[in-house]
C-alpha cells in the first residue's frame, strides 16, 4: 500500500502509524486463514472510497425485475450487493419492513445526497393525484420525483419504468407513465425488457462506478451496447428466415425443426435487444424465448411490446425474406413429363379395366354354380 | 381335366393387333437407341443407373416369369402331380418373360457387345453379385428353352429327338429350380450391395431371403391370374379345384414372408417412417396393404373356392410384390445429392413393347401348340 494512500486515511484510524496499520491486517489476514499476501487487499478494501449506494424503488411492478437481478452468477447477487454497490433500499429485498425501512432509506439519501444512483422498477400512477399506489402512505408518484431530484444517476429497470408496460396498456384505468415522462428535462436511463436482462443493469451501474459516467444511450435513452442490434440480426434462426423456412403453426414440423417463427407472430425484426447474443439465467444456448420456441413479443419495445398482439406479423424493418432460393444441392436428371404420367396412368387404368373385365367373368362363373363351390 | 391342345382360333384379333402396334413403336424407340445411345431415350443418369428397364423388365419381370420355377418345385420337388396341367402354361410364361428379360438387359447394357464376356470363365469375377446374376439368368434362359422343347417338338413331330430329351430332361429340371432360387435371391442382394443408399424400410440383411420369397410368391399368383385371364379371354375350361389347392399353402408363404418383411423394418426401429407421409412411407404402406389384404382373403378357406376372390387375392399378391421389388429398386432408393428418375416416354414404350411383345408370342403359342387345356364345348 502506497504512502499516500494510507496518509488519506491515517487520520480516520485514530493516526496509528503506517506500520501499525500493516502489521493490524497482517494479524487479521492471519486469523481469517487467508494468505499473507491478502493483507494488502484487505488493507486496499478498507481505505477505498465507499461503495456506491443504490436505492431501489418499485411502483406498479410484479416484482420481475428485482427477481432477474437475483439470478446472475458473475457477479454473483452476494458479490453484488455487498461488494460492487450498497443496496440501501429494495423492497423487495430489504431485511427490514414498515417505518425502519422507510427510515433507513431517508437516512441513507440524506448522507449520500447527490451521490447515489435511483433505480426505478414498475410504472408510476398520475391519475387522480396518484393514489393508485401509495408507500408508507405517500403516493409513490411524490416518492419518485423527491428522490429522483436528489440522486447522481436515474435507472428506469424494466418495461413498466420505461414507458409504462402492461400498467399504462389501454385503457391505462390509473394513468400509468415511464419515468423518463414522468421526469421530464432528467436523463433517465432506460433497461426496458420484461423482465430485462440483469447484465444489461449490472453492467450499465457498472460503467457507472467504473468511469464515472453513464455509457452511450440511444433515442429511447436505452444503453447502446445492449440495445443497438434488432433481435433479428443474431437470432440463432436466422439462417432459416434467410431460406424462407417458417414454423406456421404451434407444433408444425418446422416448429419443431426450429424453425424461423417469424409467421408465428416474433417481433425480432422490430425490436432491439441483445437476448439472442447473451441469454438469460447463465444456463447455456437456447435459454430465452425464441430459442425455446416462442415468438418474440417485442417486451423492449415502446410501441411494440404490450401494444401490437402477440400473433401480429410484425413489419420488417428493412430485412425481407428473399422470394427465391438456391438450391443447397443442384437437381440432376429429369423428373416425371405430364407424357410421361400420361402413359403410365393409361397403362395403370388398362390393367385395372382388364381386371375389372376378368373379375366380371369370374363372378358369372361363381353365380353359375354356387353349390359346386361350397362342397 | 382335358390334356393341352393348341387351341387353334384366329391368331390376328384386336387385341394382337393392338400389342403389334405399340412393340413397332417400341422397335422405332429402340433404333433410336441403338443409334444415338441410351440417354437419346431414357431418363436414367449416374444417380440411377437402373431405371424400369432393369426394376421392371428384369426384376419384376423375371419374378413374373417365376410360375414356371414355383410349378417346378411343386410338381418335381414335392411330388404333387396333379398340378401337371398348370406346368406347361407357366412354363410357356417363364420362358417369355426371362428371354424377353435378358433381351431388356442387353437393351439397358451401354455397351452390350461386350456381353459375352461374361460366359468366358478367364474372365469372370466370382465375387461380383452382378456376375452370379447376369451368368445364372443367361444359363436359365437356355434351361427354360430346353423345358420348353418337349411342347415344340410335338408340334413339328420330331418324336426321335422327343424321346432322346426325354431321357435327360431331368437334369434341366433341377437346373430350373436350382438357378432362380440363386438369381432370385441374388436379385435381393445386388440392393444389399446399395447400403445405406437404400431407405430404411427396405435395408434389410433379409433381402435375398424375402426377393426369394416374392418369386415364389409371383410365381404362384401369376399362374392363378394367367389362369382367370385365359379363362376370360381365351374361354379355356376353369381351373378352380387346382388353384384351390394352390391357395391352400399360399397363406402360408405370404405369412412368413410378411412377418419377416414387417418385423425386419420393425426391429430395427425404423417402422414409424413408413407413417411420415413422404413418397416412400405411402409406398412401403401401399405394398404391404396389397400383400395383407391377400393374406386376409386367402387365410379364409371360404374364399378359396370362390374364383373372384382367389382373382383378387393373387392379383393383390402379383402387384404389392412387384411394387415390393420396384420400390426396392427404384422408389427406395436415395443415391443422394439431388438426384432424380422418373421414366421418359421412350424408356416406358421400350418397357411396353416387350410386354406387348410377350402378349403377342402368347397369343400366337397358344393358338398353335399344346399348352392350355382344350376348352370343353370348342
């Protein structure tokens, strides 16, 4: 550890000398059973600046974003919130309940004022002066907008934040909004999917942490690098679009040859997402929903998703099937000639008259003696 | 049951006349192969060097021709006498259809002046499947015209050369019922040889065996048909007390074969392709519900009596057995990489001609030798 490192921190730590310090996490190292070499990362863990807090509100949401948050394995959720960031407030989450969590939370914006990063999961209800969701008795409209002044970054997580999801679907009975209308003039950082992609938060808070800033964000204030291709681009059928191959029908051959399912309704070819290129659950290739066998609905898509039915054909954007396909092998020889059909359908039908011919004789020969035949 | 006697009516009837016309067509076809090559005329190519001129003149052609063997075994093998009557008719069929076979062979041979190649012994390959069919189909085809001599002999009575054939005719005897139990089989085998080009539904190490059975088979139920037919056509006596007893042991035959076709496809897992819808499937399920439908009828003893359904029975055996054999050949067969076959019209004529062709010598035999038995009231 360097000099002037520890020269930041002497003072916290009651101005014990630089070798005191050392020989303490040595003597901690040792008793923990780690490594000798793991002082100094002790000693880094101790004197760095704060982990960045992170306070979690949900409006109208099913939960389905904090529960996509638990299932990354790099880092793993432990890793996450005890490590990387300070996870101050999630209700979801909280070990607390009622007015000590509600506590927890204003202390916590308080000492971080301007410093911590808002997630917003779900819509946020304005009609009637927001009193279709209400936490700890305050409409959750008013939460979000005394939060979201006070915080150094906005994150809207999933559909519902972004621009009101399956809440604000008409007749949209509560006035159900996105965050990034409901706080107009703030940028507000959109991870819209239902539920979205865990890498696509973890990775966004943590460019934060890392450079300071907020990555590269498109019209829709959605991160490019996650939202920049349309799902069609890499979807792993693909190929099969290109060769004109459609699943038609739930259960149809092509559907169970997997099939393009784009006549089955997938909004691939409108919606930009990066569920083809980096999956879900950490549980290897296949796992998200066009590779299991159902059309994409468009879940990050304002316009798209919980807007057009699920069977729609979407509208290609600026990909078409081709009309006509080369052959994967050339046709050698010739196939059947109508004459040729011809002669072998007449021959076919002479035999069977001829048949028909003889058949008859037979039967007038079994009518004539119908004794002799059953002795 | 009357003794054979040509039956001596107008040869050139309609129908003869009908039969000329289209093997003259086949001729004109046959010049232009001759001339301009096999691919001037036929769709075959090197995916398919076999097209109908070998699955059907040959191959079905020559089980066809198998009532002569199958009456042989019958009468010679197991001593059963009393079917005398029906050799001579069977054996006047085999002997067209096996010469008219080797003659398709010579027609669908790019090269056929080579042929007699075969027959010279410093040239034979005696591990090739084709050598052991082409050298036994060639010897039989010779057998057949000595058996057969007896009846031309009598026509143009040279009784002294009768006699003397007489005494050895034995020996061409067994000749004829050793040789297409080997070609017969063999026939199965050259598709063995195809692997795993042939579909499923028909690779089976069971091939020699079950081409064997269907020979038998064919032979058994074309000479019942021939029978019906010439009962109709030519108004000879019926046969039904023997054909009877023909159909008596068919049910058999029919059902070891069926259980060994079926169960082959069956154990080695491959039954559920035949329900998949594709050409092949409907064929494989087309041929078999021939073939049952024959055993439900025949396994009836009341229907044995009846001729129109012992008729219908052997007209179901001859064709789910020679479209066993096409599709073996052809239908089945995949040789992969986009190729594809399906007769042109020259080829189909060619193919008509020499079954028009064997209508006509049948027609013309009949009327003046000694094979069908004399009509009662004639």
């Amino acid at each position: 550890m360097k000099e002037r490192d520890f020269a930041r921190v002497q003072e916290k730590l009651n101005g014990i000398s630089r070798r005191d310090f050392m020989k303490f996490c040595t003597v901690m190292a040792a008793s923990l059973g780690l490594p000798l070499a793991d002082a100094s990362r002790l000693a880094a863990a101790v004197t760095a600046p704060r982990r960045p807090p992170v306070i979690w509100i949900a409006g109208q949401a099913c939960t389905g974003c904090t529960e996509s948050l638990l299932r990354p394995s790099h880092p793993t959720l432990e890793h996450l919130i005890l490590d990387l960031i300070s996870l101050d407030y999630n209700e979801t989450l909280n070990a607390g309940a009622g007015y000590q969590a509600e506590a927890a939370m204003q202390a916590s914006i308080k000492e971080n004022y301007g410093k911590f990063i808002l997630v917003i999961e779900g819509a946020i209800p304005v009609k009637d002066g927001g009193v279709y969701c209400m936490i700890g008795g305050r409409p959750f409209a008013d939460i979000v907008k005394e939060t979201a002044d006070k915080a150094a970054a906005v994150i809207a997580i999933g559909s519902c934040a972004s621009w009101g999801g399956i809440p604000a679907a008409a007749p949209n009975p509560t006035g159900a909004m996105g965050a990034p209308e409901f706080l107009k003039g703030k940028t507000v950082v959109t991870i819209p999917g239902c539920p979205p992609n865990a890498y696509n938060f973890l990775s966004t808070v943590i460019h934060f942490l890392t450079f300071g800033k907020l990555p590269a964000l498109d019209d829709k204030a959605r991160p490019r690098f996650a939202y920049g291709r349309l799902i069609h681009e890499n979807c792993e059928r693909r190929p099969h679009f290109d060769a004109g191959r459609f699943a038609v029908k739930f259960g149809d051959e092509g559907h169970r040859k997997g099939y393009c399912l784009y006549k089955l309704g997938c909004k691939g070819p409108m919606t930009y997402a990066n569920c083809p290129a980096i999956l879900f659950n950490d549980v290897g290739s296949g796992a998200w929903p066009v590779g299991t066998g159902h059309p994409c609905f468009g879940c990050t898509e304002s316009g798209v998703g919980f807007t057009i039915p699920l069977h729609t054909q979407a509208s290609l954007k600026y990909i078409t099937p081709a009309a006509g396909h080369p052959p994967i092998t050339e046709q050698r020889g010739s196939g059947v000639s109508v004459g040729a059909a011809a002669l072998v359908g007449a021959v076919a039908g002479a035999v069977v008259g001829g048949g028909a011919m003889v058949l008859k004789n037979l039967e007038k020969e079994d009518a004539a003696a119908p004794k002799k035949d059953e002795e | 049951m009357t003794a054979p006697a040509p039956l001596n009516k107008t040869i050139y009837t309609w129908n003869f006349k009908a039969c000329a016309v289209i093997a003259g067509l086949a001729g004109l076809f046959l010049l232009w192969r001759f001339f301009f090559g096999i691919g001037s005329v036929s769709n075959m190519n090197d995916g398919y060097p076999w097209g109908i001129w070998i699955a059907y003149d040959v191959v079905v052609g020559t089980a066809l021709a198998c009532g002569g063997y199958a009456m042989a075994l019958l009468v010679y093998v197991f001593n059963k006498g009393e079917y005398h009557p029906l050799v001579r008719p069977a054996l006047m069929t085999s002997l067209f259809g096996y010469t008219l076979a080797g003659i398709s062979v010579m027609i669908d041979l790019g090269r056929y002046w080579q042929a007699y190649n075969i027959f010279l012994p410093w040239h034979s390959n005696l591990h090739s499947v084709m050598f052991e069919v082409a050298v036994c189909i060639g010897t039989y085809v010779m057998v057949l015209w000595v058996e057969f001599a007896p009846t031309i002999l009598e026509k143009y009575k040279a009784e002294q050369l009768r006699v003397r054939l007489n005494r050895v005719i034995f020996v061409f005897i067994a000749l004829g019922i050793l040789l297409p139990t080997m070609h017969q089989s063999s026939l199965g085998t050259m598709m063995l040889m195809a692997g795993y080009k042939l579909s499923p539904l028909w690779r089976t190490g069971f091939l020699p065996l079950l081409f064997l059975l269907t020979a038998l088979l064919m032979g058994y139920a074309i000479v019942m048909v021939e029978s019906f037919i010439c009962q109709a056509w030519f108004k000879t006596p019926s046969e039904m007390p023997l054909l009877s007893k023909i159909a008596e042991f068919i049910p058999w035959l029919l059902g070891v074969y069926l259980l060994i076709r079926l169960e082959s496809v069956n154990l080695a897992g491959n039954l559920a392709l035949a329900f998949n819808g594709s050409l092949q499937g409907n064929m494989f399920l087309l041929e078999n519900a021939l073939l049952i439908a024959a055993f439900v009828i025949l396994v009836q003893p009341k229907n044995r009596v009846r001729s129109k359904m012992l008729f219908l029975a052997s007209s179901a055996i001859v064709l789910g057995a020679a479209l066993y054999r096409i599709d073996t050949y052809i239908i089945g067969f995949d040789p992969g990489t986009g190729w594809r076959y399906f007769p042109s019209v020259p080829e189909l004529v060619i193919t008509l001609g020499v079954v028009a062709t064997e209508g006509m010598a049948y027609m013309w035999v009949v009327n003046k030798l000694a094979v069908l038995p004399k009509a009662e009231h004639a």
